[in-house]
C-alpha cells in the first residue's frame, strides 16, 4: 500500500510539471473571444469572432476571423483581423479595431487553405496500399464476372433445387397438415399412423 501511494504521488508531481496548473489574470480563454463582437473606434458594430489564426511555427495568435454582413449569419463573408490591431479588454467582453464598419463591408473576404492529410496517411496513396487500389478491369484480363443477378440464382445444394418437372413446391405446403394427424384413434382403440407430409 505504502508503495503504491508513493508510486501515485511521483507520478502527481512529474505531471505538476508537464502541465499548467492555473489560469494568469493576463490570459484569456478561446471560448470568450469566439463569438464576441467587434467594435470600430465609434463603437458601431463590425461583427462576431468565429475563428482564430494561430502561426503553427511560433504558436502566436496571427488573425481573429470576423463575420461580416449578411442577417442572421446568413450572406456573411470572413474578413481576418491581425490580432495585434485588435484591442482586448476586460477578459474579451470589448473587442475593439481601427477598422470602420465601411471598410469591414468593402474588405476583400479571407481566403482559407485546405488541411493536409497526415504525412504517413496510406489512403491517400492507392499505389501504397493494394488493397485500397481499384479493382482490376476484368474484360482486360480476358475473365468475365457473371452478373451479380446470377451470383443468387445458383442452388445451394441439393435442398435448395428444384424438382425435375420444373414446377417449385410452395413453402407454405411444408408445414399444411394438422399437427394431430399424425396418429389418429378409431373408435375401436386400436392406433393407426400416418406418415407426415413431406
């Protein structure tokens, strides 16, 4: 037990020191300034924050993506904000710009890049992964596929065929005859048995 509380507490500790522990008062959350309206120096609204720019190198905040126009989110067009022209005051509650709400609306809109697919990421390669590369053509290699109609048609043996004269016995034939068919009592007690219908 006592090596097991000691083994919990080293491990507490080295995390201590791998993690932060508590907010600074000098430091804001995404979730505050996501959504939060911009200001131009007149106090007329621009529009909301719906994303960030984060330099990948550096980890510095690059831009605040703001929506603008358009009623109800609807028409928008994205206009990026650098961050650094941007004025934040008390925890995101008032986000201030130089920009004017004229310039916001004749602003060119912000081109976005797509996301790279992971470096190791064998299905974008069909040629790295056979079994991700498309079916061979077999009218190439001189074979045909039946149609998928036939591949179902095939009995599965011989419970499955049909009788000679071509005539197929309903299903529902199996199971017609009473079950007290099967020995049935004349009246002077003797038993008679009857094969069931097959």
């Amino acid at each position: 037990m006592a090596t097991e509380d000691a083994d919990e507490a080293a491990a507490a500790a080295s995390a201590a020191e791998k993690v932060e522990v508590q907010q600074a008062e000098n430091e804001w959350r995404i979730d505050w300034i996501t959504g939060a309206s911009v200001t131009s120096p007149d106090g007329t609204d621009i529009g909301s924050i719906s994303d960030l720019i984060v330099d990948g190198d550096t980890g510095e905040m690059k831009a605040a993506i703001i929506g603008v126009g358009g009623f109800l989110g609807i028409g928008q067009k994205q206009i990026a904000l650098p961050w650094a022209d941007l004025t934040i005051n008390s925890d995101a509650q008032e986000i201030t710009s130089d920009l004017t709400r004229e310039e916001a609306e004749a602003a060119p809109e912000y081109v976005f890049r797509d996301q790279e697919a992971p470096a190791g990421d064998m299905m974008s390669d069909p040629a790295a992964n056979p079994a991700a590369a498309p079916a061979a053509d077999p009218m190439a290699t001189g074979t045909a596929t039946p149609p998928a109609d036939t591949m179902a048609t095939e009995p599965a043996g011989d419970m499955a065929a049909e009788p000679a004269d071509g005539m197929a016995e309903p299903a529902d034939t199996m199971a017609t005859e009473p079950a007290d068919t099967m020995a049935t009592e004349p009246a002077d007690g003797t038993t008679t048995e009857t094969a069931p219908a097959n």
